[in-house]
C-alpha cells in the first residue's frame, strides 16, 4: 500500500505496507507547488498552481506523462483537481 504526500516542489511515494515503518520509495520534483492530488489506477494527477502533471507511478518510481502549463499572462492557477 502506498501514500502520496506533496511538499513545496515534489511529491513523495511512500510504502505502508508496515504502517509503523513508513519507507520513502519514489520523490518526483514538480514546477509548483502541489495543491492537489488524485489518484485513479496508477495514475498521480497534481494540480501545483503553475501546471497540471500527470505522473505514472511505476514498481517505486514515477515518472512523468504529461503536463499542462499555465502561460502566466493570466491571473489563472491551478489549484485544486478532481477526477
């Protein structure tokens, strides 16, 4: 079982499968800082003010499939997502 946990400018995997042992297995830096999180299968959406990235979290990795950027000519940010 894992938990995605945003900081300021990444997002962190952790393994719980033993809750009183939490293990960082996967730390992914992001443009932004996250502001939300959904998760559907083995895909991480992070709305993070500046972009919206679409991650894969792959056997203790997570890689990047795609990203929307805000063009910052506009007050818009992305702050919140759901799937």
């Amino acid at each position: 079982m894992q938990i995605y946990h945003s900081k300021v400018n990444a997002l962190n995997v952790f393994d719980i499968a033993d809750p009183t042992t939490p293990e960082l297995i996967a730390t992914m830096a992001t443009p932004g800082a996250p502001q939300g999180i959904a998760i559907v299968d083995d895909y991480v959406y992070i709305a993070d003010v500046t972009s919206m990235q679409v991650v894969r979290n792959e056997a203790a990795a997570i890689n990047r499939v795609s990203e929307f950027k805000t063009d910052g000519r506009y007050q818009h940010t992305i702050a919140d997502i759901k799937i």
